[in-house]
C-alpha cells in the first residue's frame, strides 16, 4: 500500500499541471478579436492618406462636393473668357460669341424686361466712342430713366467692379439675392448663366452692398452663346 503512494502522488501532480496548462491557454486567446474590421464595416470609412495609401477612419465619410457636368464645365470656361474680354473693355473679341439670332440684351438690374432692355446684334453693338445717349431701363427706386451713354452705361451697369476676379463664382445659381425677379430661365427656357459675385462688406449696411455680374448664355450645338448681361445689386 505504501508503494502505491509515490504512483497517486505522481498521477494527481500530472493532473494539477494539466488543468494550469489549459487556463493559461484559454486566457492568451481572449485578447484576440474573431474578426477583424473591413472596409465594409458601417463604422469604418476607407480614405486616402497622403501618401496614397488606404487608412480608415471611424464615422461616416463627408459627402462629396457637388460636380459640375462636363456642359457646365465648358460654360464656366466661356464664362471666364467673356469676362476677361469685358475686363480689358476689349469689345471686338467679345463680338463672337454674341448669338447672331438672339442678340446681346443688356439689363440693369437681375430682372429681363423685354419692354425696356436694349438688344444688340453683333453687328449693331455701340463702341465706347459712341457719345449717344439712350435709355437702358429706369433706376431702381427713383423709376427715372437711365440715359447714359454706352461707355457711362459700361461703367456702371455692366463692369463697375473687378468682376474676373470676384471671390465667388456659380453656374446656374443665384447668389445676389435681393427684392427684383430673377426670371432669366423665363425669358430663355433654355438659358443657362454664371454669376460672379462679390459679398456685402459694409457692416452698417448689413451685406445690402453686394454686387454681381451675370452672364447668360444660350447653347448652340456644342458651344454656348452670349445672349444677356445682367447686373445684380440690392434694390428696394
């Protein structure tokens, strides 16, 4: 019976090293994860780093900034020579892209009125030396004709700011906001325009100081036509 003793002794030893080995196991493999995180997970956004490759961030991804189609992209970039060309007050390079059928309509305000807005064809647009005075509209407020000149009209209707280089431009959306109708896609349904657009900056006027100048384009096969200039302001 002693000799017995050592064997038990040995067998229950071997058992309690057994169990020991089998916790030591079964803690190691609780730190890691079943799964790991895809790109797929809905908390993991995948996203570009700077050096080109693939990081994920926690949370959802910002919406992209709206795109403009490869029709607006072409507009904007006639928008951008025609106002160039009406920066260097240079009117011959401006003639060819005026709608031979439609014509040029110049409008003081963001408002078509066909009653009163003069029209032009390409070939019947004033020059600055021309001194004749006509009247472009009435004035806001005061309903008093405008009888300016063609260069006195320029000045003030069409290029009183440094419009090429305004801070913010939009194709087919309104900035200026203010009292007066904008009703361009009224008078030409197939009408599509730019805006270039210069903030209100005095504080005691609220941002009513604002100004724009809007060039309204009509398309003619795979190119766009001049057909209005507008000036956007506040008015009462």
């Amino acid at each position: 019976m002693r000799r017995m003793y050592p064997l038990l002794a040995a067998v229950l030893l071997a058992v309690l090293l057994a169990g020991c080995g089998a916790k030591s196991n079964t803690t190691g493999a609780s730190d890691v994860p079943n799964t790991l995180p895809s790109a797929g997970s809905p908390d993991i956004v995948p996203t570009v780093g700077e050096g080109g490759e693939a990081t994920h961030t926690s949370g959802g991804a910002e919406a992209p900034s709206e795109q403009l189609s490869a029709k607006e992209t072409q507009l904007k970039e006639t928008a951008q020579e025609v106002v160039e060309y009406l920066r260097e007050r240079d009117l011959n390079s401006l003639v060819p892209f005026i709608d031979p059928k439609l014509g040029l309509r110049f409008s003081p305000y963001s408002h078509v009125n066909k009653d009163t807005d003069l029209v032009f064809t390409p070939d019947t647009l004033p020059s600055f030396k021309d001194a004749t005075k006509q009247v472009w509209g009435t004035n806001d407020g005061s309903g008093d004709p405008i009888e300016l000149s063609f260069r006195d009209y320029y000045e003030k209707f069409v290029y009183n700011k440094d419009f090429a280089d305004a801070p913010n431009i939009s194709v087919n959306k309104l900035l200026g906001k203010g009292n007066t109708e904008f009703n361009v896609t009224d008078a030409y349904p197939n009408a599509s325009y730019v805006e270039y657009y210069f903030p209100g900056s005095d504080k005691d006027l609220g941002g009513m100081d604002w100004q724009s100048l809007i060039l309204v384009f009509d398309p003619e096969g795979d190119d766009w036509r001049l057909t209005g200039i507008m000036h956007g302001q506040w008015t009462i």
